[in-house]
C-alpha cells in the first residue's frame, strides 16, 4: 500500500515480504520511484556500500553471520531453550531458530538479490562470530567495501527511518581494537543443512520454492519452539515437502496465499504422520 502511494522513503522492517514476493514488491518498487530502505543489519551495510556504485562492477556481495548457538558448540539435546539464546543479538524466537539453522542467512540473500538486483551466484555468506562486519561488497577492480558497526540495531534502524540521512544517537563507540581478533569461516553444510537445501532452491529461480520453503519453515519452527518436535525434524519434514514440491513461476499474490495455505496443510499432516 505505502509503495503504490509513492511514498519517498520506506524502510523494510520485514525480510518476508521480499522472501516470497520480491520480484512482485520490486516491481512495484521501480515503477513508483520509490526508496526501499533495509533495516536489516547486513543489507543496511550493502545499501551503504552500494550507494552511488554501478551494479555491474560488483564482482561479488557477502553477508556475514554469526553462526548462532550451534557454530562453536557440539550440544547433544537441541532443546528451543538452547537454540534460542543467540550468542550476540537479543531476537525472537523464531528468529532465533532460523539463526541457529541458518536458514535466516538463505532469506536475506534472497532479501539482498531482488533489493540491489544481484544474481545469486555472485552473494555468498560468511561466518564471522563477532558480527562487527555486516557485510562486503568486492568490485571488479580489486576494492573491497565494508560495513562496520557495533552490533546494535540502532543504527541500521535510524539510518533508514531518516531517509539515509545521519542521525546523532546515542551508542556505544566503535572500538578499532575489537578488530584485533576477527574470524572468518565457510558455512559447514554439514552442521547447517537447512542452508544448503535453501541454497539450493534459490538458485532454480522458481519463486514458489521461496514460498513453500517459507511457510514450512514457519510451521516447523513454531511446531519445536512448542515441544512439539525435535529440533532435528525441522529438516527431515522440510526436506521431503522441497522434494516433493513442483517448482513454478509466480504471478500474483493470490498464488502465493495459496501456494502458502497449501505448504502448511502438508507439513501438519507430514508432523502427523510422525
């Protein structure tokens, strides 16, 4: 509603709009000449690193993550207790768990390819435990850009709510000797397979693995937050329903809501079948 009342400025508050209709919202996007701001940490990085730059001379985006709960730590029993205790931001639970599988890392790639129209194959992901980069932007021409800031909300959130203006607020300093240790790491798709199967369905370019990747996830996530699954099935039963899923181009927004309502009513019934 706000983009087709060609508002200036708006920021993005929510990766799931973007998730299951990016190509719809970004069309609408470009056709009213509107500013969609992220306020997403890592993409308020790349929006920043990105201003006034020629897409075409970005060799490569990469978005950083601090691997959750499970990155460092072999833990036996995955209870949501665990799974949710996020290692440097204060979220919610479904975040959290989405964090901890890395599943939230897949959506802001597909958040950060209809955002700044970049092909999948050139965003990746890297772990980096003290989340003080958000992101990199590597150009043609050997020049890497990087966004850092400490990691508190406040400052993706007054960047975007004042129109990429710079507001004073009150946060702690950036501390230049914090950067005396950082790290580095390639996702284990191993540990994270959730990421790999989400991966792998962004690349096929058929927007309704988006959507029904979504929807299950949602259902699982809040099906073990409850005690009503183990944090291992997240996988098993979002596994099978992408199996079984035939991919397809997505029009309208009526066929997500249904794709939507469709992917939900299989994953009951695969938790039933449990």
């Amino acid at each position: 509603y706000a983009i087709k009342q060609k508002i200036k400025n708006i920021a993005l508050a929510n990766k799931e709009s973007l998730v299951v209709a990016g190509h719809i919202v970004m069309n609408e996007v470009y056709k009213n000449k509107v500013n969609l701001i992220p306020i997403d940490s890592e993409h308020s990085a790349l929006w920043q690193c990105l201003k006034n730059e020629n897409i075409k001379n970005v060799e490569e985006v990469i978005i950083t993550a601090s691997g959750g709960p499970l990155f460092k730590k072999n833990i036996s029993k995955k209870t949501p207790q665990v799974i949710i205790s996020h290692p440097v931001w204060k979220m919610g639970k479904k975040i959290s768990v989405d964090s901890a599988t890395l599943v939230n890392k897949g959506f802001e790639c597909i958040e950060a390819h209809y955002l700044f129209n970049i092909p999948y194959e050139k965003i990746s992901i890297v772990i980096h435990p003290q989340v003080l980069i958000h992101s990199f932007v590597r150009f043609i021409d050997g020049n890497i850009l990087a966004c850092l800031f400490i990691p508190d909300m406040k400052i993706p959130i007054s960047y975007a709510l004042c129109g990429e203006e710079r507001l004073k607020i009150n946060v702690k300093k950036f501390d230049l000797y914090l950067l005396e240790k950082i790290e580095f790491y390639k996702p284990d798709f191993r540990k994270f397979p959730l990421l790999k199967l989400l991966l792998d369905c962004i690349k096929t370019n058929y927007e309704s693995y988006s959507v029904v990747f979504n929807a299950a996830n949602e259902v699982l996530v809040e099906k073990f937050i409850n005690g009503e699954i183990e944090f291992e099935t997240i996988y098993k039963i979002l596994n099978k329903i992408v199996k079984k899923h035939k991919p397809q181009h997505v029009y309208t927004v009526e066929e997500i809501f249904e794709i939507d309502k469709e992917t939900r009513q299989k994953v009951l019934y695969e938790i039933g079948c449990l």
